[in-house]
C-alpha cells in the first residue's frame, strides 16, 4: 500500500503517512464551519505514529462542544488547517482531506454533528449520520481496533 501524501496550499509544510486511513468522515459541529469556511470539513483519520511531518506547524487548542481538548495543527504561513488531535481518542490523526494529494483515497463513511448544521446544508441521507459526537463503536467512530 503506498504512502499517503499530503501538505498545505502555499507548500511549506508537508507530510506522509505511511499506511491509508482507518476512516473518512464529514463533521458539521460548529467549529469545523469555521474552519471549513461555512461548510462541513471533510476528514481522513489515520494513526499517528504512522506521521511524519517536513515544514513548521503551528498549534491553536480548543475545548469541543463534546467536551474534548482538541489541538489544530495549520501552516502559519498560509493558514491551512492541517490536523486535528482529541483528548478522547489518543494515537490517532484527523486530518483535513482537502490538505492530501489524492482525494480520491475515499468517499466519508458518515456524516457526525448534523445538529449543528445551517439549514440549507446539503447531507447525504445514504450515509449514517449522528446529531451530535459519535459514541465509541458507532458506524461513524473508528474503533482503535478496526484501525489499520
Ligand atoms: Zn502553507
Ligand atoms: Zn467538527
């Protein structure tokens, strides 16, 4: 299985896991409509240790509707929004799809946060979707054990 590239818009910053992700998902809390720039942000979630990272990244932490700590990880140079970590699930990666070199590696396999979405979001009703954080073991959480 080859790598998985990927880095931020204006180039700085580049990384590479070196296994796919164990899940794609669409996450419409309120934090990520910042983030996404009004729309859902589409995620691949791989585990970390797999990481490495080329080029400067600088860090904004957060605390989540759910709860959760979460640390960002963007170019700050060109600010895109690169990674994202929660105290929840620790040893594993979000990262924004946008920011890979091949997005097609696969469609989101649910949709979590619908609650929180504008009105006029367009949600693909042929995906399991959550209203709000997944619980652990839902179709729309990875288990640490169904990772790669
Ligand atoms: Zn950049
Ligand atoms: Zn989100």
């Amino acid at each position: 299985m080859p790598d998985v590239t990927g880095g931020c818009f204006c180039g700085a910053v580049r990384f590479r896991f070196a296994e796919p992700p164990g899940m794609m998902r669409m996450c419409w809390c309120r934090d990520c409509q910042y983030l996404a720039a009004g729309n859902a942000s589409v995620n691949a979630i791989f585990r970390t240790e797999t990481l490495e990272i080329s080029g400067d990244v600088q860090t904004y932490e957060s605390m989540a509707d759910s709860g959760n700590a979460m640390r960002r990880r963007f170019c700050p140079k060109c600010g895109t929004q690169l990674f994202s970590e929660s105290s929840s699930r620790p040893g594993m990666m979000v990262v924004r799809v946008g920011a890979l070199d091949n997005r097609e590696i696969g469609p989101p396999a649910g949709v979590i946060w619908t609650g929180s979405a504008p009105s006029w979001a367009h949600i693909d009703a042929g995906l399991p979707a959550t209203p709000g954080q997944p619980g652990a073991g839902s179709l729309v959480t990875p288990a640490a054990s169904e990772m790669p």
